[in-house]
C-alpha cells in the first residue's frame, strides 16, 4: 500500500519525534470516527474523548499531513468574514451566538498547550497591518464591532505604534490582538495526535476512507479494514476529495504557499519583529509573516485556486517578502511548501449533518487555525446532545460556485483578480 509521507517543509524538518502509527488492517467498533487527523479530527477527538466516548481516527497520510501542518502557524481569531456582514446574513440572533464564539478558537489552543504539554512554540499577539487610510477605517470599525460583542482586548495602533512592532514602511496603523499569536502547526497537532492518544484514542495513519457505508450504524470503510461507528464525523477538508460527494459541490480546494528564511539570528530577527508577534496584512490576497522558535521569518501569500501546485513557489512568494522588508534581499530561502485550504463562496465555514449520525465541518476558507478548535468543540457538543452552538454555524447558508465543477475555477481566479486589483489600487 502506498506510503505517504510528509511533505517537504519546515515544519516537517523541525517536528518533535514522530511515533510511527499503524495502518488500519482490521475490522473494529468505535463511538465515534473521525475521518482525517488536521486540527478539525484531533480537536474533535480530544473534545469526545474527554466526555467519555470511544474515539477511532483515520488519517489517509499522517497527523497534520493536511493544512494543519503546514500553515502559517498565525492565531487568528474570528472568521475569514466580517462579523457585520455575517449579521446582515443571518440576523442578530444568529450573529450573537457566532460572535460571542469568535474568539474561543485561540483560548482551546493555549488550554490544550497548558493541559498537555504539547511543545509548539506558543508565542502571544498578531498584528492586523493596514496598507491603506481606507484599511485603516475598517479596523477601527472592527474594534468598535467587537467590543460590542464583549471582546475588548484589541488594540488600534496608529503609524508610530506600528512602527515599534513590525520594520516595515508600508503600513499605515495596524490593530494588535494579543489573544492572537502564533505556533508551530505540526508541532501543535502532533501534540493534539498524542494528546488524543494519552485519553485512549486511537489513530490509525495511511488509512484511507474510501466508502462510507450510511445507515443506522454506519460503516467507514480503508483499503485493508473497516470502523463501524454510532457516529462519523468527517474532518478531511480540501484534501477529502469526493468522499461525500454533497459536500464537494459547495467549497473548491485552493492552494496557497510559504516560505521560510534561513535563520536570520537574533539581532536581525528583533529588528524585524521587536515583540515576536505575527502578523498580515489588510489585503483581500494578504501577506502574512512571523518568526519562528529558531529566528526564521515564515512568509506566507498566494492563492492558486483549483489547487494546482506552482512550479517555482520561491519565485512567487520571495518577491512579496522583499517588498515588505528591502532589507532581506541578501538572506537564503531554506525552505518553500504549498498547502490546501477549502474555500467556500461565503467564505464561512460549512458545518452539518448527513442523516442522524454524519457530522462534518470544513470550508473555513483560509483563517482556520482557531476556528478548527472550536469547531472541534462545537461538533463534540452537538454528539452529546448540545447542538445550539453547532445549528449556529450548520445554519448559515452555503451556495454552489458559479460555474460548476468544471468553472468554478475560473470564475473564483477572476473574483481574485478583481479583488487584487482593488487592493493595488486601494480601492
Ligand atoms: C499554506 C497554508 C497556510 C495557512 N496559514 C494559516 C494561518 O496562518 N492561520 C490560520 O488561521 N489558518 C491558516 N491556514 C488554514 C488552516 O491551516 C486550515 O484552515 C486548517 O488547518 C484546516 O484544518 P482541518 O483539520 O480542517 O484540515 P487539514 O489540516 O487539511 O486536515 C485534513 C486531514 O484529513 C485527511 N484526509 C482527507 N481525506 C481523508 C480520507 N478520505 N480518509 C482519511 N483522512 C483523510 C488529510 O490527509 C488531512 O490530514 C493555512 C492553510 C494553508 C494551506
């Protein structure tokens, strides 16, 4: 059977050991299977495990092989929508429980850091860095949003402020959120893979689901074995391909690269980011950068929609972060990686049920470190019988990509396009 392995990335040169975990050859019974071991699977498990169910996870590669080993490890909280706008959609009701749960995301992380141990690098604060007085007005009015849903901890910053956290003269203020921060991704879900297994999960890696069997006691179904569960919850985002088929037809998988420097020590690191926060940029197709455990910048920007790997990613991504920082044009790219993200039209996430016992969440179109966390704890819930907070994201509405499967990514390439050219133009 073939073996996948991680990609090549830094994260996967500067992983803490890796226990080799077997492949499914066996047939076995399980409360709950999880199909895919990213930040949706693990936090799931941890949360169901926790409340006492019997947990089995399948990952088709290894822990954190998706997204969520290869991110730009930014704690972001909130969606990758504007709450406001999520509002005008839904109404205030719905809005209030989906804001009141923005920043949840960020809090689960640094808990599960605490409760157990996980070696991830864990730094506080993320910078919003606004490259237009235009952007800047959108911040402030964000801040003033927020606060209205009780969350009072951000921080505008005007153009000397934002000077002191981050050496770049592009920006014009900023807002600082120093419930944001950042991680190394794969360290963090591998923390979480053994986390999970400390409770009594089990994680089987290069075990594919191939068919779901539905029913009443549904079946899920590898090359070599088969899980029969009381529930499923599908958790393989853009790299789930067309398992479930409903849920293909509302999101396209997009890829988007990184970049990391060779280590810049100390003194260079500091210039760049004095207080070591993370931070991106206003832009709809938006810059995003920190530093890592060991003085590397990781740089991150690009969408390819349709999720094609790009040919020469340092090309792509190199020219950005000199724009940002002139003073770098000397330093060595050690490493350059592309990932997946799930795009979904309204850019929110997608959260249901299929039948009474198949649950999923993905889609979350870019910003998905936090919400993956709470979304773990949100499908948890609703398997105890709790489902207000789930039927608050299940409820928002998710229509098909213009176009089809066969123009979908055309037509989101030229919706970029159009967006790209307003941030260029600074409109
Ligand atoms: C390059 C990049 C940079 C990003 N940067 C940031 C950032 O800085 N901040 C932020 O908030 N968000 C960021 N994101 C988004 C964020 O990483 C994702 O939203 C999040 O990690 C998604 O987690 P997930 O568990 O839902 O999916 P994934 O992490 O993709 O996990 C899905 C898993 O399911 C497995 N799987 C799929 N199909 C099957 C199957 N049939 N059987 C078994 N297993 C299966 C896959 O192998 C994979 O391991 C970034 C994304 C990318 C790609």
């Amino acid at each position: 059977m073939a073996n996948t392995p991680y990609p090549e990335s830094y994260y996967a040169a500067s992983a803490n050991p890796v226990p080799a975990r077997p492949a499914l050859q066996d047939d076995v019974e399980t409360d709950v299977c999880v199909i895919g071991a990213g930040y949706t699977g693990l936090s799931s498990a941890l949360f169901l495990l926790e409340n006492g169910f019997k947990v089995t996870v399948l990952e088709a590669a290894k822990v954190g092989f998706g997204a969520s080993g290869r991110n730009g490890g930014q704690i972001v909280n909130s969606y990758s929508r504007d709450i406001d706008v999520i509002e005008r959609s839904v109404g205030p009701q719905q809005a209030q429980l989906l804001g009141n749960m923005a920043f949840e995301g960020g809090r689960i992380i640094r808990e599960r850091v605490a409760k157990y141990q996980i070696q991830c690098d864990l730094k506080d604060g993320g910078v919003f860095a606004a490259l237009t007085a235009k952007q800047m007005g959108h911040l402030e009015s964000q801040k003033r949003l927020w606060e209205r849903f009780g969350h009072t901890q951000l921080e505008l910053l005007d153009q000397r402020r934002i000077r002191e956290v981050v050496a770049c003269e592009e920006y014009v203020g900023g807002m600082l959120d120093m419930s944001g921060g950042h991680i190394h991704p794969l360290n963090l879900a591998l923390g979480e893979a053994a986390a999970v297994e400390s409770l009594g999960g089990v994680i089987y890696e290069q075990s594919p689901a191939v068919r779901i069997e539905r029913g009443a006691s549904p079946v899920v179904h590898t090359p070599q074995g088969k899980v029969r569960a009381k529930f499923i919850i599908v958790a393989g985002n853009a790299y789930l391909g067309n398992l479930v088929p409903e849920l293909a037809a509302k999101s396209m998988p997009c890829g988007t690269q990184v970049i990391a420097t060779e280590a810049l020590g100390d003194e260079l690191a500091r210039s760049l980011l004095p207080q070591d926060y993370c931070v991106e940029d206003c832009n709809y197709l938006l810059d995003y950068y920190r530093l890592t455990g060991d003085k590397r910048l990781i740089f991150g920007g690009g969408v390819v929609y349709g999720a094609r790997d790009p040919a020469n990613i340092e090309a792509i991504i190199r020219p950005k972060m000199l724009k940002a920082f002139p003073q770098l044009k000397d330093v060595k790219i050690d490493y350059a990686w592309t990932g997946n993200f799930l795009l979904t039209l309204s850019r929110l996430p997608q959260v249901g049920r299929l039948g009474d016992n198949i649950y999923y969440s993905q889609g979350c179109s870019g910003h998905g470190v936090t919400y993956t966390h709470l979304a773990g704890k949100v499908l948890a819930e609703a398997l105890r019988g709790q489902a207000e907070r789930f039927d608050a994201f299940a409820d928002l509405p998710h229509y098909p990509f213009p176009g089809g499967q066969l123009l979908r990514t055309p037509f989101a390439a030229m919706g970029a396009w159009y967006y790209g050219l307003r941030d260029r133009l600074g409109f």
